[in-house]
C-alpha cells in the first residue's frame, strides 16, 4: 500500500514541472500539428523511395485535403560498402540518406520553413542474391521512413514557433 502512494506522489512531482512551463501537445487540440494536418501537398521524387516518403508523410500530416501549403523533397541516397570480408566479397552496406525539404504556401516562393534531414540505415549482403536483394529495398524503405519522420519533426517546430 505505501508504495502505491509513493507511487502516485511521484507520478504528481515529475508532472509538476510541466504544468508551469506552457508544454501544450503538438497534436492536442490547440497543438502546431494540428492545424497542419490535411492542409499540405507532397511533392517528392518519383521513385520508390520518394513514394514511401510521401506515404510516411500522409501518416504523419494527413493527405491534402486543402493544399494551402505544398512541401518540396529532394532525395539523395548513397551506398557505401562498409564490411569487407578476407575474400573481398562485400558483406554489408550504408545507406546514407539526405532530404532537402522546403514548404512554401501555395503559389507564393518564399519559403515559410525549410531544411536538410540527415539519417542512414544499413543491409546485410549475406545470403542469395534475392534475399540481398529484400535487404536493400527494405533498408531504402526505412530510410525514407526516418528521413520523412525528421521532416515532420522539423515542420512541427517551424509551426511551433510562428
């Protein structure tokens, strides 16, 4: 029974400092994230990375319903042997990814936010061609995850702060 208590007292002094300090949700009612959501076209390269970053980006924002705002990607993704085995044969690779983004309000061209999301992810080449294959596509699929994740990250702060 005295833990329980304890329990609760501490749950109530670690919410303390919060409760002062104007900490709002950012997808809460009155949140940045909010008023975002739906209001935003994607534009991004037309590749498979490029659709599974506009995907990520629908999650994460909504799909435009209202485009006021239009978000620009350009994706550069590297691969970079990093595990080389005493047969010379390449036994893992880096993906590293960059996404230049800007958002810009519909038909005007000054950015009201802009940046550059910086990540990579890795794949095995062990195994058959096929199986090496897999690794590579899902290794680029979830860079283009995180790298839209940053995005968001990064839109949601410009939003915080205008």
């Amino acid at each position: 029974m005295l833990s329980s208590d304890r329990r609760k007292f501490l749950g109530v002094l670690a919410a303390l400092p919060l409760a002062g300090c104007g900490f709002t949700p950012v997808y809460g009612t009155n949140g940045s994230a909010r008023t975002l959501r739906g209001r935003i076209a994607y534009r991004a390269p037309d590749t498979p990375e490029g659709f599974r970053l506009r995907t990520r980006l629908e999650d994460r924002l909504g799909r435009v319903e209202q485009g006021d705002y239009l978000l620009t990607v350009q994706l550069e993704i590297g691969e970079e042997a990093v595990v080389i085995s005493s047969a010379q044969d390449i036994n893992r690779f880096n993906l590293p990814g960059k996404a230049t983004w800007e958002l810009t309000e519909q038909g005007n061209d000054t950015p009201l936010a802009s940046g550059i999301a910086v990540t990579f992810t890795a794949y095995s080449a062990f195994g058959t061609t096929v199986a090496t294959r897999e690794a590579q596509d899902d290794a680029r699929d979830r860079l283009a995850i995180a790298l839209a994740d940053l995005i968001v990250t990064d839109i949601i702060v410009a939003s915080a702060g205008r």
